[in-house]
C-alpha cells in the first residue's frame, strides 16, 4: 500500500529487486553441479531505477544535496531487472562457472539490500504515525 510517497516508493522497488535477485542466486546454486551452466545475476538495482527515472519523466526519488559533493549520483552502485551472465569464478572442467563462495556474497549483499528497504519502510510509517496521531 503506497500513499504516493516517493520514498515508500523507492523502498518497494528495493525490496522487489532483493527478492528476485535471491531468487536467481539461488537458482545459481542449485545449478552449481549441473554441466555447463553459467552463473547469471540482475543488472544493479540504481542502473534499474535510473532507467525506470528517466522514463517516467523524472517523477522518481531524488535524495536533495545540501552542500556540493553531498551526494554523487554517479558514485551510487547500480539497480537492476533483466538477468546477465555473472562468472566472476574460474570455470571447471564440466563447463560450470558457478562459484558456490561468490553466490554467498552476493546473497548476503542481496539480504542487506532488503532489510535496509524494510528498514526505511518501517521508519518512513513511524513517521506518518507520529504526525497522525493526535496529542495526548
């Protein structure tokens, strides 16, 4: 449920991009044996959401600067939504490129994404019902 705040906006999109990265690494490790499956990933999350930003015509979440070199856009990591290949590990014999140790860090990259999405959606409804609720 969106009220049409950017933010909570942002924070969905967020936690929809973890969730369906988790997927596709588990699926990597699922196939970690399987001869001549190659490892694939999600383009970043800010790569996405730069893309859904500027065809929406920049009605996005823009985080304000208040001082120069506050906040860089170009310093961000990058969003995502279609699958590519991603073989950071040495391909074995059979063909496989999964690397059971990358999947893990990138899982565990993935996880962080999502509890810092719930996080902000969780303080961002504290906040709404902190300026509803009437004083006592």
């Amino acid at each position: 449920m969106s009220v049409g705040l950017k933010i909570l906006s942002l924070a969905e999109s967020l936690a929809s991009f973890a969730s369906a990265r988790q997927t596709v690494l588990s699926r990597n490790v699922a196939h970690a044996d399987t001869p001549g499956y190659r490892a694939q990933d999600l383009t970043p999350f800010s790569q996405t959401y730069q893309a859904m930003e500027a065809s929406e015509d920049g009605l996005a979440f823009r985080p304000h600067a208040t001082r120069a070199g506050h906040f860089d856009p170009s310093a961000e990591p990058s969003g995502a939504e279609t699958i590519r290949e991603a073989s950071r590990g040495a391909v074995s014999p059979n063909g496989n490129d999964v690397s059971l140790e990358d999947q893990m860090v990138r899982a565990s990259e993935t996880r962080l994404q999502h509890e810092l999405a719930l996080g902000v959606w969780r303080k961002s409804l504290d906040i709404l019902r902190a300026a509803i609720t009437p004083p006592r």
